[in-house]
C-alpha cells in the first residue's frame, strides 16, 4: 500500500523529470548542461528515485496484541 512518503517520492521523481527534459531543451547542441547535467538528472529520476518511491516500505511496527 503507497503511503505519502510513496507519492512524495514519486512526486519528487516527476520533479526531476521535469528539470531534466527542461535543461535538455536549453541552449544549442553542444551545451553542458544539455549534453551532461540534463541526462544525469533523468538517470537518477528513472532509476532511483520513481523505483523508490514506488518499492518503499518503510519500517514495519510489530502490533501486539
């Protein structure tokens, strides 16, 4: 079950996809930021964060009854 942590992950992930394809967009073809900075930046969004946020529990609390 996701909880707000899961969605504030993954909201954070859509964040970085945003700034990622934005800095890809920007300036001429040989730019830094569009040739190392944009797709380091989708990387770790694909990668890391959106998986994470989707695949985290979290710490289990033992009920006892």
């Amino acid at each position: 079950m996701l909880n707000k942590k899961n969605f504030v992950l993954i909201a954070i992930g859509v964040l970085l996809l945003a700034i990622g394809f934005l800095c890809l967009a920007t300036g001429p073809a040989d730019n830094p930021v569009s040739l190392t900075v944009a797709p380091l930046i989708l990387v770790v969004a694909y990668v890391v964060v959106i998986p994470l946020g989707i695949l985290w529990t979290g710490k289990k609390q033992d009920k006892q009854d």
